[in-house]
C-alpha cells in the first residue's frame, strides 16, 4: 500500500496529465465543449462541397483539444447523388501515449450515433468522443448545418442541491422564454419566407417556398434545427391549391431529426405554404 501527495511541496515536477485532466473536468463541472473566448470557438465555414471547422479548444473529460488557426476541413463528394447525414466529432484515444482527431461519419439514413466512448477518468486508456456539428450532403451541396457543442459557460460554486443539467432557476426561466430558429430549404425547394419560434416545450411555425412543387419521390423540403423539432413523429395533412386550380389535400410529416418530409404525388403544389405546431422535447 503506498499514498502519494499529488502535489508535493517540491520544485521537482510531479504532476501526471491525467492529474491535470481530472481536475479540469471537476474545475468545469463536468461540462464539455468548447472554451469561450479561445480561437474561433469552432464556427464553421462551407465553400462549395468543402467544410471547415476553424480554431478553437475542446474539452472531453477535462481533456483539451486544439483546433489551430488552420482549421479542419473535409471534402465531399461532388458526383455522389445520395443524400448523405454526417456527424462531425472530437474524439480523444489515452492509448499508446495518447492522441486526439476531428473525424466525420456519415449515414444515407439518418445522423449516425457516435458512440460517447468511455469514462476517461475511470479508465486511463479510454476513447471518448464529442458530437460537434451535424450537416447534410448531396452531389457537392452541405446544408442543414447545425452546430452541436455548446460553450463552456462559466459558473461559481453552485449551491446545494444544484443541477447542473437543470441550471439555475433564472436559467429555466430562460428556457421557458420566446426562441427563435432557422428553418433551412433543400437542393430543390427554396424557402420564400418563414417563422418558426419555441416558447417552453411547444414550437409554432409556418414556411412557404419560392418554386411549384411536384414530389416526383418522398423527399426532404427542409430541416428544422435542433431544439425546435418534434417530441414524436408529427403528420398533418393541409389544404393547397394545384397548378390546375383544383384544391388538394397534402400530406407532411415532421421527423424527429428535423426532417420536413412530403410523399409522392402527381400533382403540381402551387408555391407550397406549410403551417405546423407540436410539442418538442426538453431543452438539454
């Protein structure tokens, strides 16, 4: 059995990273995320099919990452007509001395699930990963690009009975307050105008579009961002006018990754305008 002093009272230096790591995740709160203040704090640009995540410093489980002042980009596919779901994330591997990486997966399916990984404070040669953007692909086009990792907000020392995950009670008000989002168009459909506002955990919004529209296939008209989309899969069906004159019934659906989704139908919308309102989920 044997006891260490961390920190001795020695000029000699014997303080290991993973002392340091451990306790930056305590002095953090056990937050992750991006430091405020420090490079870019991870904004993104888009040019044409490529995708830049520019500087800034992560935090995984007291762990810091740097992102330096050029960036990480990747390239997508310009010939590629599938529609692909990407997940951009951080990940943090302690083996073999350790080392760190910005990766990207994609799915034609739905936002891959990265795998958090392991507790790196219980296991010293962990991997631990941290979504930072999600994003939609096809044939050279990113849209949809939603920023996932939030800031590290700076806090006291918070009083008995705290959550942290909760926040403070002007926090919770604050949720409860009006919110305003982006709603963003597809390749073929593109947004006129739109509202789309969150007040607690029910979201209002309408969006019309520019062009007529005849869904040759179901397909994806626009994506609603995180924090504004539905609890539960949402089906509405409304009334439109077709290109013939004719008033027909339209069906959407909402899908809980945000997705606006119309089926298949032979006949011509004229300028859609799409009108919705549903429960969303708590905001973490």
């Amino acid at each position: 059995m044997s006891v260490r002093l961390i920190r001795e009272n020695s000029d000699t230096p014997n303080i290991t990273n993973r002392d340091d790591a451990r306790m930056i995740r305590y002095a953090y709160g056990g937050q992750n995320g991006y430091v405020k203040g420090k490079g870019a704090e991870l904004r993104h640009s888009v040019n044409g099919n490529v995708f830049t995540l520019n500087s800034g410093v992560i935090n995984l489980q007291g762990w810091e990452v740097e992102v330096d002042s050029n960036g990480w980009d990747v390239t997508l596919s310009s010939s590629d007509t599938a529609r692909k779901y990407c997940t951009v994330y951080c990940e943090v591997n302690l083996s073999l001395g350790g080392s760190a990486k910005i990766d990207l997966m994609t799915s034609i399916t739905d936002y891959p699930d990265v795998p958090e990984g392991d507790d790196l404070t219980k296991n010293s040669n962990g991997i631990a990963r941290l979504v930072l953007y999600k994003f939609i692909t096809q044939v050279g086009n990113i849209f949809g690009v939603e920023k996932v990792v939030n800031a590290i907000e700076y806090s006291g020392q918070p009083l008995k009975g705290y959550d942290i995950k909760k926040g403070t009670i002007e926090e919770r008000l604050t949720n409860l307050g009006f919110r305003s989002g982006v709603i963003t168009g597809s390749e073929r459909y593109r947004i006129r105008n739109y509202s789309l506002t969150r007040q607690g955990n029910y979201v209002i919004g309408y969006v019309t579009f520019t062009v007529n529209a005849l869904a040759v296939q179901t397909e994806v008209i626009c994506n609603l961002p995180i924090n504004f989309r539905p609890k539960n899969e949402y089906q509405m069906s409304y009334p439109a006018q077709a290109s013939n004159g004719m008033i027909v019934s339209v069906s959407v659906t909402v899908k809980t990754n945000g997705e606006v989704i119309i089926p298949l139908t032979p006949t011509i919308i004229t300028a859609p305008e799409i009108y919705f309102g549903f429960e969303a989920p708590p905001i973490k």
